[in-house]
C-alpha cells in the first residue's frame, strides 16, 4: 500500500559531470546510413577519451551503467530516427493497445474542457489517438516512425502534463538532448523582475565581475525563447514550474533526484548562439547523449527490429538517472550549503541549524524527494522507510535542542516518492494525526466497476488499484466495492466531467501503528505559524500531497522561490497533485474467459519474468522487459480535493493555487543557499516584500487572503496544433 512509489525520478542535468565539456571536438563521421554514423560516433569516443567499462558490483549493475553516454551532434541522432521507415499496421495496433489503458487516466475527462485556473492547454487524450490512426491510413500520413512517435510523444508526454501518466517508446529513449548552454534567472534584490543570465557567470559573479544578461538566443529574446520551449516540458501544468525546470539552481546542481524536463525530445540544432547585452557572441555546440546501445546497428531499419517493434530484443537503455548517478558517483554536491546536521546518504533529506545572525532561530529541512535512498549500496528493498525516518525525527530533536523555533522547509526539486515518507514527517511535525486530511476520488469507468467487483468478491488483496488502503471519510473500512464505487454525484456544476468513486481516506497505518515509526514529539514541535513551504513549483505526486495537508490542514504558510520573468503570484505546486502512481504491472491477472462481451480490458500482464507466449505489445515500450510491458505504463488514480471540503468538488490538480508569497532569485541566492533561506525569513517572519502582486496584501507583505486566479498568470505560449488538442 504505502510502498507504491508516487513518482519516478526521471532525466537530469545538461551535460555529464565527467564528460568533456567542449563539444565543439566532436566531428561527424561519415557514412550513409545516419544510424551507423551513431554508432561509428559512439565508437570513436569511446577510443579517444580511452574510456573503458566501469567495474560493477552485483547491485549496481541493475542500477547503473557502466559506461557514460556518449554526446554526438543532435543533427546525427534525429537524422537516424528520421531514417526509420514507417510501420503503419504495427502503430494502428499499438494505439488499440493504448485505448482501454488511457481510460484508467483520472483526470482524462477534466482535460476534455480544463476549468478555469488550469494554466495549460486541454487535452482529448482518446480523439487524440483515433486522430494519429486516422493519420497512419492514410496514404502519405507519416513519412517515417519518428513523425508518427513524435505526434504520440506530444499528445502523451506532453498534453496530459501529469508526471504519474507514463507511456513512451523504446525508441524515444534512446537519446537525451541537451543545449550546451545553461541558464539561471537573476533579479537585482529580489522583487526586480529577473533577467536571463548564463549559468557559467556565476562564478564571475562571486570575483567581483557584473556579468551581462542575455539578450537573444538563437535570434529570439531570451526570455521568450525559454518560455517557448518550456512549454515543451510535460511535467508541469503551471508555466512558471515549467520555466523553473530549464533553469540551473543550488538546489538543482545539489540533488541526485532533480528532474530536468527533456524540453528538446523532437529538436535540437547542433548550435545555440548567444547574444549578450554587452554586445558578446557566444556561440555553444548542443549534445545528444546516446542511451542506446548501437552495436551492430546499420540502418534505421535494424535500429526499428531492435528497439521499435514489441518483440525486439535490444538491451533496454538505462534511464538518464541512472547516468547522473554514475557521473556523480551517486553522492550529492551541496557547494553553497552551510554544513548539514543530519542527512541521508543520497542527500534526499537533509537538516540544517545555519549559524548566521539573522538564522540563528531557523532550522532548514532541505526535502529533496520522499523517496528512499537513491544510493545503490545503501539500497535496503526491505526497509525503505527508515532512514528518511531517522533523519528527520533526529534533526527535529536536534533543532528543538538547540533552541530553534522557526522551520523552513525546503522542497525544491521535490518529485514526490513514498506516502509512507510523507507520513512520517507529517506526523513529526503533527503526532496527532491519524489520516493525511485529503479526499480521493478515481474516475468511474466500465472496466473499473467490473474489475473492482471481480476482484473484491474473490481476493479482495488483489484489487485493480489501491482499495485496500482506503477507508470511508469517517475512516471505517468499506464493506463492498459497490460501497466505494459509487459512482458518487458530482458538483452540479461539475457534472460535465464524468463521474467517480465515493470519497475516500487513504489509510496511513502501516506508519502509525508500528512503534518503529513513533512521531519524536507528543505535541508539535512548531507552530504552524512558525512553519514556512519554500518550493520551486517543482513539487509533485507525495510532494505536492505533503503541501495540500498542512496548507489546508494545517495553515502552513507557503513561499514559491523563481518562475517566468514577470510579476505577480506563482502557484507553489506546479506538477501532480493527484495520487497515487500506478503502472499496469500492479495489475492482477484475471481470467479472459470472465469477461462480458463487449467489454476491452488491457492485456494480462506477464509473470516475472515473463515466459514465452505472453502478450508483448505491438510496439516496445520504454523500460526493462524482464519485469513485462506493465511497468512501463502508467496512470494517476485518484484525484485529490481537502477533507474539509468533502467529495464531488473540482480536483486539485486542475485547480490555481498561488503561493503566500513569491521571492525571485538574487546573484547571492545563486551561491548561498543560506541566502535565499534569510530572504524567507525576511517576508515570512520580519514584515519584507514580495514580488509585487503576490500577495494578498496591497503593500507586498505576506498576508490576508492568497492571491487568486487572475488572466495575467495564463501562458502566452502554447503546443497549438496537433492530435487531440483543444
């Protein structure tokens, strides 16, 4: 129940810690077939940076790789996807795949006609899909596999702007893409709308230079440029997380966990040319970072037999993680941090009792991911609740002890991970909690009611979703799934959006009823006053869910730390606010021969490890087949409304919530960490400005009501056109 991941960490930073940095080396080998030339590129340097294979433990084989990806020009690695030739039989079947399995989606209806509030474009995920296969009958629809992976890459990657949705290709994961240049947003005292700066001027900063912003990228002012291509990023609906996540940040550089938005998937110019305002050109040679392996790849067609279509059987590619790690020798880098008091392995979570005068009653608790740790040899698959446990219940005492009495948490980067994780530190802060003080709701849907009903009568542990960690609102456990199923009536207004199951608590017991995880305190250690959120809008799944509970449980206050260069509010929570993350692999098996007529199922997923004869799905999915197609697909089950506004109410997820508070970054915040933290204490506890506009005070002081939506905050860019948009 509570093991169930609520995020999966997925690529990161620009270039490879390790790798060299000047690409400007790398020559395009010749040869016709664009796929051998990846890999002929691959070869070459492998042979000139004398790299060899890594040795491995056991345990960091299944984690790692051992060699580093290679970086050639991105003009070779879309020529090579360009190179595959279109199999229109093989995608019409892999879309007939998707369709009952895209129903399990709960926000699928919501995205049919978003409120307003919802910062993103809609979505008909279904139309979507019956438009692309509309598209492969016809006679020039696609003119190779990448155009039609493209389309569907956008429509499910991209339009659905939910992190827990997972489906991707095999062959859209062989390379990641990257801009050689970095970027940071610096505003001159924090409330100044910011300007765009190279991330390599940071250190030019701290030697007493004044760097120059920049002016265009590539021709294009910089700013728009950044918000055009954020709007690639699929894993934020709030525009200013999506600009956030193509910006370098202390908090980014230091955590092993920090999702970067792969914003350049399908294009990327082998050059970036910038212009400063001081009339400097700079120009930056762009990086595909090879995933895949190649060897033996000698046309676009052998790369479609080894990665494209369902039985193939190259070896699947390690995700970008898995390379940051190895670069970084999975240990966190946490320059421009006062030294911690208590932290992970993986740096995941981390306490801090900064010693400066103006933090001398602040404790910093930096909450990275409510993950475990991302360490392979401190990996415990059976106890993976209790070092994020310890660490935070030590470092409460240990703030207590010292006489702090103000809490800054830190959940910049914070993806999400484990309820369990959450719980824990919610009850530390809150010991009498029983129940996270959330409603959750999953989209009532044919396959559900029959599967539902199928399972709890025979072996009510195998449900098709998580029932059996949910409880009625008053916590008593339901008694029939037609008790919990509902469907239960919607807000009349909100009617237009289907319908769902009764309102439920998810059930935190296996934290509070093993003495292993006892809160460290009887009464709260911190007043909810004296408790401050600082987010970068990165905040997702268990992160976001953490937020909802002591904003509307609680009173926390909360401070969203960057955002597009513009004044006004920013939501504190940009990513999934839904929950929790399932893949299909969670799935039980049911007999096909009990199905109604007329009613289409997903597939039965495979054993572990799957045997031959087991249903493969027509195209390869992303991930590592021995553990079946069902792990590489999956949906977010419940939406998510606060306790104390009961069922039927619009979800959180398509909901504005501006932050308390906004702060922009400050050259000094870009090195100190310490410095950004004295900026929240300033806003939050000694009467200091925000950004203007956001607050719910006319004078720019933290206070009153929060901001609420306002037309101003929509996203002036967009996707436009394409399979099932709006």
């Amino acid at each position: 129940m509570l093991a169930t991941l609520l995020t999966v960490a997925v690529a990161l930073v620009p270039l490879i810690a390790g790798l060299p940095s000047d690409a400007r080396t790398m020559a395009r080998p010749g040869g016709e077939e664009p796929c051998k030339q990846v890999g002929d590129a691959v070869n070459k340097w492998l042979l000139d940076n004398h790299i060899v294979h890594k040795n491995l433990t056991p345990i960091e084989q299944y984690f790692l790789p051992s060699l580093p990806a290679a970086p050639i020009l991105p003009s070779i690695a879309f020529a090579c996807l360009k190179s595959i030739p279109i199999h229109k039989d093989l995608a019409v079947a892999q879309l007939e795949f998707l369709h009952p399995i895209f129903e399990w989606q709960s926000t699928l209806d919501y995205l049919r006609d978003p409120p307003q509030g919802y910062l993103s474009e809609g979505v008909d995920l279904m139309r979507g899909l019956d438009e692309i296969a509309s598209k492969l009958k016809q006679e020039h629809g696609y003119a190779n596999e990448f155009e039609f992976l493209a389309e569907l890459y956008t429509l499910t990657s991209v339009r659905v702007r939910d992190v827990h949705f997972r489906y991707s290709s095999m062959l859209m994961d062989l390379f990641t893409f990257r801009m050689g240049a970095q970027f940071v947003s610096i505003s001159e005292d924090g409330v100044s709308t910011p300007k765009i700066f190279l991330h390599d001027d940071m250190k030019h900063a701290q030697q007493g230079y004044t760097p120059s912003p920049v002016s265009t990228i590539d021709g294009v002012p910089a700013a728009e440029f950044l918000l055009k291509a954020s709007v690639r990023n699929g894993h934020s609906h709030d525009p200013d997380a999506r600009f956030n996540g193509l910006l370098q940040s202390l908090a980014s550089d230091a955590s092993l966990s920090f999702g970067r938005p792969e914003a350049f998937a399908l294009g990327l110019a082998d050059t970036t040319t910038i212009k400063c305002k001081n009339g400097t050109t700079l120009k930056f040679t762009n990086q595909a970072f090879v995933r895949g392996n190649f060897s033996g790849i000698n046309s676009g067609e052998d790369l479609y037999r080894s990665f494209g279509q369902g039985n193939g059987t190259g070896p699947s590619p390690f995700s970008w993680l898995s390379y940051e790690l190895s670069a970084k020798n999975s240990t966190p880098n946490f320059t421009g941090y006062p030294e911690a008091v208590k932290s992970s392995a993986d740096g995941g979570v981390i306490g801090f009792l900064p010693d400066s005068a103006d933090l001398s009653d602040v404790a910093v608790l930096a909450v990275n991911s409510f993950s475990n740790s991302l360490v392979p040899t401190n990996f415990d698959p059976s106890d993976i609740y209790t070092e994020f446990y310890n660490v935070t219940a030590d470092f409460l005492r240990a703030a207590k002890a010292a006489g702090r009495t103000k809490l800054i948490l830190d959940l910049q980067g914070n993806g999400g991970g484990y309820l369990a994780n959450l719980a824990n530190l919610y009850r530390a802060l809150f010991p009498i909690a029983a129940n996270l003080p959330i409603l959750w709701q999953a989209r009532a849907h044919t396959q559900l009611a029959w599967l539902g009903e199928y399972f709890f009568n025979s072996s009510a542990p195998a449900a098709p979703w998580p029932l059996f960690g949910q409880t009625k609102p008053n916590d008593t456990p339901w008694t029939s799934f037609s008790e919990i199923y509902g469907p239960a009536p919607a807000d009349h207004n909100l009617k237009k959006y289907g319908a769902y199951t009764t309102p439920s608590l998810y059930g935190i017991s296996d934290v509070t009823t093993n003495s292993k995880y006892a809160p460290p305190f009887s009464t709260s250690p911190f007043l909810p006053s004296s408790i401050i959120l600082l987010t970068d809008g990165q905040c997702a799944s268990a992160c976001s869910l953490f937020v909802t509970t002591l904003t509307h449980g609680h009173g926390v206050r909360t401070i969203a730390f960057g955002g597009r260069p513009s004044q006004g509010p920013m939501q504190a929570v940009g990513k999934t606010k839904g929950g929790p993350a399932m893949t299909f692999g969670q799935f039980p098996r049911y007999d096909e021969n009990d199905v109604p007529a007329g009613l289409k199922l997903p597939p039965n997923v495979p054993t572990f490890p799957p045997r031959d004869g087991e249903y493969v799905p027509p195209l390869r999915l992303t991930g590592n087949r021995l553990f079946g197609w069902g792990q590489a697909v999956g949906f977010n089950v419940d939406n998510t409304v606060p306790l104390k506004e009961g069922g039927g109410g619009m979800p959180l997820q398509m909901r504005y919530e501006a932050a308390d508070c906004r702060v922009f970054g400050t050259w000094e915040m870009a090195t100190d960490a310490s410095a950004l933290w004295s900026r929240v204490v300033d806003v939050a506890w000694k009467g200091g400005r925000c950004v203007p506009g956001s607050t719910g005070r006319g004078d720019g002081r933290m206070g009153g009501e929060r901001v609420g939506y306002q037309k101003r905050v929509e996203d002036r860019y967009s996707l436009g056109k394409g399979p099932g948009a709006l």
